[in-house]
C-alpha cells in the first residue's frame, strides 16, 4: 500500500487527516502564535530557559487533561482528576524519608501512578459495573479524596526527594530538549499505540455510541473500566510530576488545576460526549491556557482585568479552534445572508399568504379521547419520575432518622425543618436554572459569579433602603438576563461549547464584579429583605413561602408548559428536536437566561441572608447546584430529570450538611462520609438494563 | 474570516502592547522593577491587601524608586510557579508574593533566589529559606483568642469552633494551638464545630446548620476564626438582647469592631446590625497591611540595607477594653490609638480593621478602601 499510493490518494489520505486532526492542529497554531506574541512583545528573545520553564509549568496540565480526554472521548467525565493529583503529591511528601535525600525514581513514579489507577478502578467500578453516571461517581470521590488526602496530610509540607525534582524538570538532551516534553511525549507515544490497538478502537466506538459499539459485540463495561484505570494513571503521573515540580507536599495543590483541564480539553479540540478528538489537542490547549500567565505578565495587564482578559481569551481560542466551513457560526452566517436573501425576494414563510397547510387527519386524533381506552392510572403515568425521584426522598428520610437518633431534636422540632428549608432554598433556585440547562445537555459554570455579581450590585444600590429595592431588583435580574443572553448566544451562534462560554463568562464577570466595587463590595441589604431571610413568621421564615410557590411554578415549567417540553425535546435529541420543529436556538438562549435570572436570585437571597454581599459569595454554590441535579434522578447528557427529583436532592444534601456539622467529627471524615453517602444515594438510579 | 479574525487580534495586541512598552521604557529606565503575585483576587482580605500595597507603590516616598506590576494567580499553586518564573525572566528586582501554598513555591524562589532576586512573602509563609516572611505568628493567634474565651467563661460552658480553610498552614496552626488551650480545661467543651473558609457568609450558613438541632441557650461562648459580626447578627436576629451576646473570639472585621463599642454609642452611618451593641468580644487578624510593608521591605533589601528573613508582625488585638472609634482613619489618627471605623466610611462589615502599623506611616484608611496612600 505504501508503494503504489498514487498522487491522488496521497491527497485525499492527507486531506482527510488534516481534517481528522483539525482540532489539535488549530490547537496548535494557536499556542505557535501565543508563543510568537510572547516572543515579539517581551524584552528578550525567547531562550531555551524560557522554553524549559513553559514545559515545566504546563507540563501538570498537560499531563493530567491527557487523562480526562481519554475519560471524555469514551463519553464520560471526571471530576476526581484534581483531588487525585493531590492525594498522590500528598502520598509521595509524607512516604519520602528527608534523612535519605536519594530517592528511585523509577519506585515513587509506579507508587504514584498506582494509587492514581486504584482510584481509577474505583471509579470504574461504579460506573462501567454498576452503571452509574459518570459525573455523580467522580464528585463523590472527588469528596472522599479530599478527606482522604487530609488524613494522609492534615497541611502542607513533607518532604519530595530532590532526585525526583532534578530528573522530571531536568534536559533530556541539554539545551535542546526539556524533561518535561519528553514525558509528555512518552505517555502520548503510549497513547498512539493504544489507539491503534482494538482497544482504541472500541474507545471511540463507546464513545461516539455506547449501544451500537454494544451491538457490534464490544465489551463496553470492560472499555469504560479500562478507561477511567488510565486516566487514573495519567493524573497519578501528573501528581507525581507536580511533587517533583515543588519538592513538597500540600493537601489542596490539585485542587484547582480541574476546571481549567476542562478547558484545556476543550480548547484542544475535544468534544464533550465522546467519540471525537484526542489528548494531542488536549496538551497544546493545556499550553495555551498556561501561555495566558505569560501574556499577562508581558502585556501588564491591571489584576481586576486579568480574569476578564483571561475570558476574552478562551473564547477566542475555542473560536478559533472551531471556525470551519461547517462550524456552527459559519452554517449561522450561511443561514442568516439565505433568510435576507428569502426576505428580499419575499419569499420568506412570514412574507407569504397565510393558508392552512396542516395535513387533513379526520377522526378523534385532535378530539377527545377515546372512551374505550382510560387514561392510565397515576402511578403508571409517573412511574418514571417516581423511579428516579424516589430515593432522594428516601435517603431524606433516612439522614432524618439519624439526626434524630444522634443528635436529638430534630423530627419533632419545627426549628429543625425551618432551618432545612431555608438553607435549601438557595439550592433550589439554583436547581431549577442548573437543571434545566443539564436538561438540555449543557452545564452552566457562570453561576460562581453571576451570583456574586447580582449580590454585589443589589447591596450597592439598596445601601439598606427598603425602597431602593424596589427598582434594584428589576435591575439586577435584566441584567441577569443579559448575561444569560451571553452565554445562550454564545453557545448557540457561535457554536462555543457551554462549559468554555459560561467558564469565560464566570471569569468575566468576576472582573466586572471587581471593578465594580474596587476590591471592597460596598452597601448592604435593606430591611424587608433581611425580614424576608431570616425573621420568623409562627414557625417559618418567609422565604419558605415562597420557596413553595416558586416549586409549584417550576414544576409547571418543565411539565406542562410547551418551554418545559421543547427542553426535554431538544436534551433527547437535538437534530430530532430541530427536525420537529422546535426553535432550538431560542430555546436554548431563554434556558441559559432563565439559570441566569435563578443565580441572580440566589445573589440576592443570599443578601438578605448575610446582611451584606462579598466577592467569592457565589463559589461554594456550583459543585452542589450539579450535584443536587443529578442525585435528584437527572441524566447529565440530557433529556430526564424532574425537579421534584432535583429539589429532593437538594433536601437530601442540605439535611446531610446539617447532620454533619452537628457532629464534632474531623472535617476530613466528614468529606469522606458526605461522598459515600452521596454515592450511596444514586446506587439506586443505575440503569437498570445493561446497554 | 479566520485570518482575518487573527490579524485583528493580533492588531489589538500589538497595540496595547505599544502601550505597555511605551509607558514601561519611559517610566522605568531607573527605577526598581518590583511585581506582586496575588492569589485569587475574588475575595475581600485579598482586594483590601492588594489596594494598600498599591498605595505604598503610589506614596511619595516610594512612586519615583519603584515600578510595581500587579499579577494575579487565582487559587492555582501552578499558575503562581509559572507567573513567578516569567518575572524573573522578565527581569524582576524584588517579587512580593502572597503564597498559594507555603510548600509548592519552594523550587521557584529558590531559583528566583539564584538569580539575585529577592522573594517577600506576605501573610502566609514560604518555608524555602531564601524567602523573606511577613506575617503574624498564628500560633499565638489561636492561643491567646482561646485563653480569652476560657477566662471570659471561667473555664466553663459549650462553645462552638468555626475554623479556617482546612489543608492550609494558617487554618492547622490556629485551631491546633486554640484546641491544646481548650483541652487544659475539662469543663470546655466543643459541642460543635464547621468550615468557615474565613467568610462571614459561610460563617452564617454553617452556625444556621449547627443551631438547627441546637439552641443558642446550650451554648456559652464561640471560637471563629472569621465570623463573630454574623453570630452576633443571627443571635438579635433570634431575639436576644445586645446585653445577652455571646463572648465571641474571632476575626478584626469592621462590623465586628462597631458591635464592641457600648451600646448607644452614637456612630455615623450605623444601621442594626452593623451598630454598637456592646459585644463581648477579642477581635484579631492577619492584618493586610501586611503586603504593603512587605513592599517597603523590598525596596529596603534591594538599595542595600539588612532586613531580616523573618518579621514577625504584632498580632493586633482588640478587646472591650480597647475599642476606639476613628474619626477620619488617617494614619496619625490609628497611631493615637483608633481601631474602628464609622460605617460612613466603610460600608462592608466583613472589611478587615486591622490596617495599622507602626512601620507604616505611607498608608491608612484610605489606602485599604481606594488605595490612596497617606500624604
């Protein structure tokens, strides 16, 4: 084959792998450019210090989103990737012995890969054996990690052999080549050999389709188990590598490096779902997003733009990694100049005559409905909702049971309840907004900040003036509806992924938030706001009364209005939606406006709740607000879910929380029990058939 | 459409740049090259630490000697390797630096070291020798709010712990030194204890989950490390009256200042609950001037003079005893004694209050709020 390739074939074969690789290949331009940009603009010339400087620092990123594009390609997702990296650092710090500095590195290299991939079998378990849903598995050990890191290494410190240090960050060929490119390349080497075994194969098979990989006799529970042991592998050799990088340990240096993987997939050319895409992309997007520090520096851009610059360009990248003949803004583009070109020769559906063009079905089809055949009993008319939404409620009642047994004072205790529902409301508000866009099949990551902005200006402009409120709050929710306006647009005209827009939003807004209040959030909540959180009415704070009116709407949202069906229309299928006549664009943009407007009212119910805004109000709130969607019986890829199921979700983790901080026990035992418990909530939602 | 989309780009780059170089090469031909990496900027002690260094960078004494550049690291211990790597290679003199981690920077400033540069860390500490620290010792933090607390109870009676961030040095050496007080005595006991991530906002949620199967009359008194202005708040919420609070140990927020002062006290701009209340209180904090003097240490070490690895600030402390409200917060006037700050002035009630030094004249209010040094 290799000696008689005509010129034309030669052609196409490399045409169609420019193509197959067009993702990685931008990736990689763009990073080619990044670097030109830093090279042009700071004072010296780029040197191979700076070069092996740039490697070591992107390497950890590198490393690990190799792993999570792997998990991503076979159509899962791991959120455990941080907490892994840090518990092996934290493994490796207090195992070294600092009497004996001389250290294997060949010995602490397979340790911390190892407990990478133990984890990973951990998490395969559950999700390829017991068919539970990726996301939900991976938080929960993200969880256990946390705790579990704390009880290896309570803070930071330790010890890291220097030996460790000197060969991962050292030359392989000195001054040419880094350490640190060649274990990148390495493990990709791996990767290539894998990828052409039947194994990869079967990898992309599961990904683009688990059913008809399945139906081809591929043995999927074996693939996905496999899957998540390697990315456990990856993010074990990251670990290593970032103990190596800092000679120490820290129980929380893993910890933030997850969003920005994410990123780095995306960046790189993967698509969410699976099936398409490959961690060569995924290193190149990690070097991106690490050149971005660089940039910064260079340009000096003032520290309140940093996150809105840091925004600005992710999007551009994921944009440029995306525009194509056939890429979402382009097939707009196409769009938009056919419906001018329609409008002009008017021949567009609004310009013409209104006739009824609807088929002619005679018979009860439209009428009633026919005697003969009774509508089915509740139960069997609900029985999915009941199945998923069930044991939420159940594992409620269980969690009740045992505050009551432990702590007393809680079943009989109106205070109790009150405190429950409150606490909660927050949740779910933000349940609504989340789980509608998960509904969808998207995630929204502007939460963090659309919360903290909306809190941020309400104080400012209420200043504890009961008054003020009054317009204040319409303010704050256009606003919030713009930035959801943002987001929608974003995703559904440009064709940017979800969680790079509402990642870049989140950061956007962060900085407006910043330069809003320079630094230091100004005002503070009126007094009716303030009654409506935290007085008592009888038994209840007045928050609860709404929290059941806004259930009872939101029920009716999703359930019995055509928004709520065309949502679940277009999360079961886009093209089907698309096909059958739904307004996908406008409805996904009104989704992303209506989680927008929820954040914005937990802002400004959390106002009322502290008395005042603060930067970082919004940060606990996005794990949970996924969290609770999906232990509440929802599909993360879309298309079911109840918010019922949701809002029992929130209940169940709240009335956790509160049980554990009634106890006095260690906060890292308290992770750990949080993630089992969690786990052991949504054992009950594995699909039931294996696929 | 993609060439084209670059090309603008990489105009719009190349513009501010022009900028960038033009304001640098102009400005800075003699003066010290000095850069601050900042952690995650996204919180209040962070932004009010970030102002009063620039006001330092501003003050007359300092503008014409130093070029300061502000960079942000977000929480990311990786990124602020990266971030202090490119400021040595762009030429740093001094780095301060607020360490994401006290351990995962040891192998960059080590090499910064190497190359002449000097490394201040402020408020946390690096444990690479070559670093210069700033801070307050946090063991004595935990000790002497714990022993407070035991005296203000006479060594009995239920009390609530709210820590720090756990995994972190400062959180472990606070509670760690608060606990050995608390268990010399047997009839303290710790009925309940919670994460408060140093946030009067986390702060109220976590105290609403432990109050739900408890009631403020089991308790005696509260250790936080951040978050007695809220207790106090949630306890006349509940009905008590200013002179039933609690003895609270906790944080040098403003709020918390205002609540010490008598009841009745006439204050500007007080609205219950940020209003005078007559708490029983022991107010203390990592003080956020801590950054700015790092700075003038800086430029200290780089014209030549000895200034020593390790300065150990005073940990400020306010009790009942010591409250004073400040008139306008200029410098002067904290020298004299004031430790609070009208609500006039400061509208946030989580501001930290903590902004005096004896070793800092060049800053006062003003620097914290806007970052305008003093006169």
């Amino acid at each position: 084959m290799i000696s008689v390739s005509s010129p034309a074939s030669v052609g196409f074969g490399l045409r169609r792998a420019l193509a197959r690789n067009r993702g990685a290949l931008i990736a990689a331009s763009v990073l080619a450019i990044l670097l030109f940009v830093v090279d042009w603009i700071s004072a010296g010339p780029l040197t191979y210090f700076d070069v092996s400087f740039l490697s070591s620092g992107g390497a950890t990123s590198a490393l690990a989103a190799i792993g999570q594009t792997i998990v991503i390609l076979s159509g899962g997702f791991d959120l455990s990737a941080g907490a892994v990296i840090s518990l092996v650092n934290a493994v490796l710090a207090s195992s070294m012995d600092p009497m004996a500095p001389g250290a294997s590195i060949v010995l602490w290299t397979a340790v911390g890969i190892g407990v990478g991939m133990a984890v990973g079998a951990f998490n395969g378990f559950f999700i390829a054996v017991l068919r539970m849903q990726p996301i939900v598995v991976t938080l929960s050990t993200m969880f256990i990690l946390q705790g579990v890191t704390l009880l290896v290494m309570d803070k930071p410190g330790g010890f890291v052999s220097p030996d460790l240090g000197s060969f991962y960050l050292g030359d392989a060929i000195a001054g040419w080549l880094p350490m640190p490119l060649v274990v990148i390349g390495v493990v990709l080497l791996a990767w290539f050999w894998l990828k052409g075994t039947r194994f990869g194969t079967a990898l992309y098979a599961v990904g683009s389709d688990a059913d008809s990989a399945a139906a081809v006799g591929i043995n999927i529970v074996l693939v996905r188990f496999a899957v998540y042991v390697i990315a456990g592998g990856c993010y074990g050799l990251a670990g290593v590598f970032i103990s190596a990088q800092t000679g120490s340990g820290d129980p929380l240096v893993g910890n933030p490096l997850l969003l920005s993987m994410f990123a780095a997939v995306v960046v790189g050319g993967t698509r969410l779902g699976g099936g398409q895409g490959g961690p060569v992309g995924s290193v190149f997007g990690a070097f991106i997003l690490m050149m971005v520090v660089n940039i910064l520096l260079v340009l000096n851009v003032s520290a309140y733009y940093a996150t809105i610059a840091e925004g600005t360009i992710l999007v551009l990248a994921a944009l440029a990694g995306s525009l194509s003949h056939t890429s979402v803004l382009a097939v707009q583009l196409r769009a938009a100049r056919a419906r001018l070109a329609a409008w002009r020769a008017g021949i567009l559906p609004s310009q013409l005559e209104r006739v009824d063009r609807r088929l002619r079905v005679s018979g009860p089809l439209h009428g009633k409905r026919d005697a003969a055949l009774p509508p089915p009993a509740l139960y069997r008319r609900n029985a999915e909702v009941l199945r998923y939404a069930l044991p939420a409620y159940v594992c409620l009642l269980v969690i009740v049971i045992v505050t009551q047994i432990w702590l007393g004072r809680a079943i009989l205790n109106p205070g109790y309840w009150n405190s429950l529902l409150v606490l909660s409301s927050f949740l779910a508000v933000l349940a609504l907004g989340q789980g509608t866009v998960i509904l969808t099949g998207g995630l929204d990551l502007s939460v963090p900040w659309t919360i903290g902005i909306s809190g941020i200006i309400l104080a400012g402009m209420v200043n504890g003036s009961d008054a003020a409120l009054v317009y204040a709050l319409p303010v704050v929710l256009v606003m919030a509806c713009a930035i959801g306006f943002a987001n929608g647009s974003g995703i559904v005209y440009l064709g940017i992924s979800p969680i790079v827009m509402t990642l870049a939003t989140n950061g956007i807004l962060q900085g407006f938030a910043l330069l809003y209040s320079q630094g230091t959030p100004a005002g503070f909540s009126s007094p009716m706001l303030r009654w409506f959180m935290t007085a008592r009415l009888g038994f209840v704070t007045p928050v609860v009364l709404l929290m059941v009116v806004f259930v009872a709407l939101a029920v009716l949202l999703l359930g019995r209005t055509p928004f709520g069906r065309r949502v679940y229309g277009i999360g079961n299928g886009l093209r089907a939606a698309r096909l059958s006549g739904i307004g996908v664009e406008r409805t996904l943009i009104l989704v992303y406006m209506l989680s927008a407007v929820c954040a914005a009212l937990v802002g400004v119910m959390l106002t009322g709740f502290s008395g005042q805004a603060s930067l970082g109000m919004g940060d606990d709130y996005l794990l949970p607000s996924i969290a609770v969607v999906v232990v509440g019986g929802a599909l993360i890829t879309g298309g079911r879910g109840h918010y019922l199921g949701m809002l029992g979700g929130v209940l169940l983790l709240t009335a956790l929380q509160m049980l554990l901080a009634g106890t006095t026990l260690p906060y890292a035992t308290r992770a750990i029990l949080y993630g089992l418990v969690v786990l052991g909530a949504v054992m009950a939602l594995r699909e039931r058939q294996p696929h | 459409m993609r060439i084209g989309l670059k090309i603008r780009r990489l105009a719009l780059l190349a513009g501010m740049a022009v900028c960038a170089l033009g304001v640098s090469a102009a400005e800075a031909a003699e003066k010290h090259k000095i850069f601050l990496s900042m952690s995650y900027i996204g919180n209040d002690w962070q932004a009010e630490a970030a102002n009063m260094v620039k006001a330092m960078a501003a003050h007359k004494s300092l503008a014409d000697k130093v070029d300061l550049q502000v960079q942000v690291a977000g929480p990311n211990a990786q990124r602020q390797i990266q971030q202090i790597n490119a400021m040595v290679q762009s030429g740093a003199e001094a780095i301060v630096v607020y360490p994401i981690s006290p351990t995962a920077l040891n192998q960059v400033v080590k090499n910064a070291c190497d190359k002449g540069v000097k490394v201040f860390a402020y408020d946390a500490e690096i444990t690479e020798p070559c670093a210069y620290n700033v801070h307050i010792d946090q063991l004595e933090a935990g000790r002497v709010t714990a022993e407070w607390l035991v005296k203000k109870l006479n060594g009995k009676g239920n009390i609530i712990a709210i820590t720090g961030v756990p995994g972190t040095s400062v959180d472990d050496q606070r509670t760690k030194a608060a606990k050995e007080v608390f268990a010399k005595y047997p009839d303290i006991k710790i009925v309940g204890e919670a994460v408060g991530m140093w946030s009067q906002a986390v702060a109220r949620t976590e105290l609403s989950k432990i109050l739900a199967t408890r009631n403020w009359n089991d308790i005696n008194g509260l250790w936080m490390q951040v978050g007695c202005f809220t207790a106090n708040s949630m306890q006349l919420e509940a009905g008590k009256k200013a002179s039933e609070l609690l003895p609270c140990a906790g944080e040098g927020s403003n709020g918390g200042r205002i609540q010490m002062l008598p009841e009745g006290t006439e204050v500007e701009g007080a609205a219950p609950p940020y209003a005078p209340a007559g708490a029983q209180r022991i107010s203390y904090a990592s003080p956020p001037y801590s950054g700015a003097l790092a700075l003038k240490l800086a430029v200290e070490a780089i014209e030549g003079k000895d200034v020593p690895k390790t300065t150990i600030l005073p940990l400020p402390v306010v009790t009942n005893e010591t409250i004073k409200l400040c008139d306008e917060g200029t410098w002067a006037e904290m020298k004299a004694g004031c430790n609070a700050f009208k609500p006039s002035l400061v509208s946030n009630p989580g501001w930290f209050a903590s902004i005096f030094s004896d070793q800092t004249p060049e800053v006062g209010l003003n620097a914290a709020l806007v970052g305008q040094p003093e006169n």
